[in-house]
C-alpha cells in the first residue's frame, strides 16, 4: 500500500473517530476498536443517513438506517456508489437543488442544507434533508463532503396541512369580505389587513398610510369623536375585565362619510394572565346599519300611521256613539211607559234594532282594527264548543223565525268534547256564521249545525245553510275588508269586515277556517280546532234569555248630580230619573259648575261625562278625589269615549263604573243598584 493512500485512509478514519491524529497515536487498538463499535451503534440507531462523498474518486459511502427505512435492502444501498448513481433516486425536478446546494457550498461556501425528495423502494417519495461540511485537502481543494440526511416527510405532511389551513382561512376571510388586525402590547402596535383599510376607500400605499405615523393611532384619528371613548372603554373592559369585545362604531372614509364597522377580538395572555395579544376581526356594516335605519324610519312612520287610525277611529267611534246615544237612549226609555199601542211598541223595536245594527258596525270596524294593531288579546281556555253553540242558536232564532229558517244541530257524540279556544270570541265567532248562514239563507230554508272529527287531535264544526251560494269568481275576494261580495246594494244589512274578523280571531285562537259552496245550492263554513285535554265539566251551562226591563232597586232618595254638555244626553236622564221618584236629578253643563254643585248639592252618586268643555272628566274625578267633601261620592263615567285603552284608563283612574254611550239603561240601573247594595 502507498504511502498516500494509507494517509487518506487514515484521514478518514479520524474524521469518522472525531479524533486528531495525536489522539490517534496515544490512543491504544483497543480504545480505537471500542469507539468504532460504539459509532455504529450510533449510526444504526439515530434511523439517519451518514453518508461522505469522495469528490477525488466520486465514491459515495453511507452509514445508518436511512436506506432501509425507504425499503432498500443492502444489495440496493451497495449500487448507489457514486453521486451520479444517487441523482438516479431523486426525484427529477428536485436533482438541480442538490447540485446549486453543493455548487454554492464548494464555490462560495455557503452551508450545505437543501431539501429534496427521495424515491422510495415501493415507488413513492418522501421528503429528506441533507446538511453536510466540506473537507479540504492540502492543495485546498475540497476532497470530501460529509454529512447526514434526515427523514422530514412529517415535517412536509404538517407544513402542508398548515398551508392548507391558511389558504382555506384567507379564502374563508375574503369571502367574508371582512378585515382581520392583531395589537401587540410588545411595541403597542396594531397591524392591518389590507382590506381594513379597503373598507375606508385607502390603498396600501396611499400617502396617508405611509407617513410613518402609528397605525394604532391614525385609527384612533379616523374614528367618529363620539365613538373613541366608548371604544377604549369596551377594550379596557375587555383586557381587564375579561369581557367580550364586540362593538359598532363608525370610522371616516376617504370621501369624507362616515362608514360603520362592527369589531370583534379576543385577547391572548400568557401564563401570569397578562394580555399579550389581541387579534380580530372588522366588518363593514354600513348597508345594514342604512337599512336598520329605513326599517326604523318605516316603523315610526307605520306607528304614527297607527296612531292617526287609532285617533279617527276613536273620534269616529265618539262621533257616532253621541247621537246614537240620544236614539237607543230615547227608545229604552219606552220599555218604562205601559200606555203605548202595539203599534208604537212596533216602531220603537224597528228603531231599536237599527241602533243595534248601527253600534254592531262600529263595533266590527274597531274589533278590526283592534285585530290589525295587535292590541286585542285572548284567553285561551278549555271550552265546551256545544254550550257555546246552543247558546248561539238561543241568540239568532228570532232572526230566523224572522226568515222562516229552521235552525238544527246535530253534536253526534261530542256534546262533552272540549277545544282550546277564547270562550267570547268563539261566540263571537260562531254568530256571525250562523247569522250570514240566516240572513244569506233563502225564505223557508234551513241552517244546520254539525260536529265531527277530522283526526284524533282536532273537532270541526260545520254551519251549514241552504242559499244562494258563493261563485267561484269571489273565492279570493272572501276576506278581504268592507268586501260583501256584490251585496252592497241589497237589502241585507251588514259591513263586510265579519268574515275578516271571524278569520282572524280562529288564527289567534290556533284554529282554522275554510268553506265550501255550490251556487244555488248552498255554503258551508268549517272550523277546525285543537281540542283540549283539559276540562271543566263543573261549569255550569249557561243559558239565554231576553233581555228584560231591569228593576230599580233603591227605595230611599238619592241624589245624583249629571255633569254634561249635550243637551240631547241631558234629555236622556232626566227622562230617566223622572220615571223614578227616588231619584233627584240636578244638571251641571260645564265642569267648574259641577264641581261647584258636588260640593253644595251633596249627591249621592255623580254621572260624569269624559269630552267638557274646559277640563276633561278625569281632570274633574281627580279634584273631587283630592277634596275632602267629595271624596267619597262615587262617580259614574259616561261617555262615548269607548276604545279599550279610553275603558281601561277609566278604571284606573278610579271610577266607579265606566260606562259607554249609547247608553244601556239596564247597565245604568244595575250600577245605581250597585251602589246601594
């Protein structure tokens, strides 16, 4: 062996031995063969790849597990005997890495690192890194080239996924359109997304942004005065106090509008609970903060809409109300004269029933609007459907003995079946069916009554008659308002808002109603209602009968003081009083008067009028209230003030009883009754 190839193999015996050639030669045959042994322990272990390159002689040599973790078994690793014969595994688009890497470390010295995939015995890749040193020989020419290849396929699968991850969440943010920003309590600065800016109209490099200014600051500078203390208040909050960070607050633009954003963050701290980020997320929200406020605008214009129908329908109602008032008023102060003839008493019902029909339409129209106001509330309750039904038959057979309609009802086997419904408004409801069933019925015709059940949970009741019917051309027109269908110009009375109210009042009691007609033949109307569970068989069955002439029931003298202005009201009761001469009427036509005569007259019980002159009736009750002489008089509203609100704010006022016009002279005896007992 020559001299110079035993001085290389030596060299590379002491790189591989970490040793320097006087180690060497102190070192004995033994501790030399020890810490071989021991090296390749380390290289079979560690699962890498040791490899050195000979540049002289192009021979590759490799040490480790590298090449049989890719599936390779020796026969394999003993063919890759030179560089050339490794560029043979890697894949072919990365073969120019390795060489720029080692061009690069050779020439300039940069450090030897470079990434590149590797063919696998199965044919697919994995992921490796390579670093590795020169060695010089002593021309200064590079001789070898050492180092070790790593397996980093995981590293590449996570740094994927990560990219993967990042790319979903910027194709997530820009769909959303939204800007994304970070503060650091570092350097207390706070980093923008582009689109941050973009919302306000500015470009990365607009000359604003790049003045060198703090970004945190020039934020603060575009943000609405108004909106800079509240926003540093809710993060103050936020970082100190742990509560959520969620604001709206507007922020100048470029064209000098002012533009909404809506931020969110969520802080970051560290292990002693100290802030040390804070990262989020902007939103424009300007078009819904423009359509919030046309929706506001529309409300409030909806709401004085409402109220202006509220006003004339209470005006209208008190309007009506007053001179019909003087009509039902007059007519029941007959039912007290028994010299009339069978004639008069003939007219006097004609003109009571047409102030009947009269206050039912004012009634309707408000029921209605009531209804579209959502100010008409339910009780919703087990109900008896067959109570309540004969009860209706009771209230429209004068209508159909009128019309020689034969009324029938057929319960089947559910008398005892009961509904979840509002008692009142099932009543209601049912007579306005079974009087249209009569009034739209032919001379001599029948109107039938019949239950069955659809289904386990629900009972349907059906009004059946035996008209005209309804044509296929006005199924739509149903219900709609003041609609009756082409019967405007008839004879039958009626206001063409039942069918509505009736319609509505079944949605609000969780029901349904439908129909069928056949011209010429007749219409049904069904009712569909979920029955209840719940019952009350203690309720006692109510029953109908005519309205009687009630009986005054005080015997003594009592004085009562009626302050009003109408002088057709004022006729009214003092007609009244004069057929009782227990009772002493004395008039007040204006307040101040009345409230003068309540303290010298000293009555028994005051009738007051809402609509004075001067001062309204509860203006009035308040001074009697607050006067000792007359605070223990009851009072008696009067009025055709007959809204709901107009009725419940009398009663909290602290009348006694709060009647509405047209007076019902039997509710007036039974109040002075009332008071009596």
């Amino acid at each position: 062996m020559s001299d110079s190839t035993r001085s290389s193999k030596d060299q590379a015996r002491l790189r591989y031995l970490s040793l320097t050639p006087e180690q060497v030669e102190a070192a004995s045959p033994d501790e030399l063969r020890d810490r071989v042994i021991r090296y390749q322990r380390i290289f079979q272990g560690s699962q890498c790849g040791f490899w050195e390159w000979n540049l002289k002689s192009n021979k590759l040599y490799w040490e480790g597990e590298f090449w049989d973790k890719l599936g390779y078994d020796r026969a394999a690793r003993a063919a890759i005997d030179s560089g050339q014969d490794l560029f043979a595994f890697v894949h072919p688009e990365d073969v120019h890495l390795i060489q720029e890497a080692i061009e690069a470390h050779v020439i300039d010295g940069v450090p030897y690192n470079v990434i590149y995939r590797i063919r696998r015995a199965d044919g697919s890749f994995c992921w490796t890194q390579a670093r590795g040193l020169s060695y010089k020989a002593e021309n200064g020419k590079v001789a070898f080239l050492s180092g070790v290849n790593f397996d980093i396929s995981e590293l590449k699968a996570t740094e994927d996924k990560l990219r993967q991850s990042e790319a979903r969440h910027e194709r997530i943010i820009a769909a959303s359109n939204d800007g994304i920003w970070e503060w650091s309590r570092e350097d207390k600065s706070l980093d923008f997304s582009a689109r941050c800016w973009q919302m306000l109209g500015y470009e990365e490099n607009d000359e604003v942004l790049t003045q060198g200014r703090n970004r945190l600051q020039l934020w603060y500078d575009l943000m609405h005065p108004e909106d800079v203390p509240r926003f540093k208040q809710m993060l103050a909050e936020h970082i100190g106090r742990n509560r959520p960070f969620d604001i709206e607050y507007r922020m100048k633009a470029v064209d000098g509008r002012y533009r909404w954003i809506k931020g969110r963050g969520s802080a970051a701290l560290n292990e002693a609970g100290e802030v040390i980020s804070m990262a989020g997320s902007n939103m424009d929200i300007t078009l819904l903060k423009e359509a919030e406020e046309r929706v506001m605008l529309a409300k409030e214009g909806a709401e004085r809409a409402n109220r202006a129908k509220s006003e004339f329908l209470s005006s209208m109602s008190h309007e009506l109300r007053t001179p019909l008032n003087a009509i039902m008023g007059f007519a029941q102060l007959f039912d007290y004269d028994n010299n009339l003839s069978t004639e008069q008493l003939e007219n006097i019902r004609e003109i009571r029933k047409a102030g009947t029909h009269l206050l039912q339409l004012i009634n309707d129209v408000l029921d209605l609007a009531k209804i579209e106001s959502g100010k008409l509330s339910l009780s919703l309750e087990p109900v008896l459907p067959s109570r309540v039904v004969r009860e209706c038959v009771q209230l429209v057979q004068s209508l159909a003995e009128t019309r020689a309609v034969k009324i029938s009802v057929d319960f089947r086997k559910w008398t005892n079946t009961y509904i979840h419904a509002d008692g009142v408004r099932l009543k209601q409801v049912l007579l306005n069916l079974m009087s249209n069933a009569i009034k739209y019925n032919r001379m001599g015709g029948s109107v039938e009554v019949v239950f069955f059940m659809p289904d386990d949970g629900h009972i349907r009741i059906g009004v059946r008659d035996t008209g005209v019917g309804i044509p296929k051309s006005k199924y739509k027109e149903m219900y709609q308002p003041f609609n009756r269908l082409g019967a405007e110009g008839g004879k039958i009375e009626g206001s063409g808002v039942g069918l509505v109210i009736t319609r509505r009042l079944m949605e609000m009691m969780g029901g349904t109603i439908d129909f069928e007609s056949r011209e010429g033949q007749g219409t049904t109307f069904w009712l569909t209602f979920q029955i209840s569970e719940q019952q009350d068989p203690e309720l006692p069955a109510h029953t109908h009968t005519p309205i009687a002439r009630a009986e005054l029931e005080i015997t003594s003298l009592h004085r009562v003081l009626y302050i009003e202005d109408n002088p057709s009201n004022i006729r009214v009761i003092r007609q009244f009083c004069s057929r009782f001469e227990q009772l002493q009427l004395e008039v007040a036509e204006e307040a101040f008067l009345g409230l003068y005569k309540a303290r010298t007259f000293c009555p028994d019980v005051i009738i007051l009028d809402i609509n004075l002159p001067g001062m309204d009736g509860f203006e009035v009750l308040e001074v009697l209230k607050a006067d000792p002489a007359t605070a223990s008089i009851p009072v008696v509203a009067l009025s055709a003030n007959a809204m709901s609100f107009d009725i419940e704010r009398g009663r909290k006022a602290g009348f006694f009883e709060y009647l509405t016009k047209p007076i019902d002279i039997n509710a007036l005896i039974h109040t002075l009754n009332k008071l009596v007992s």
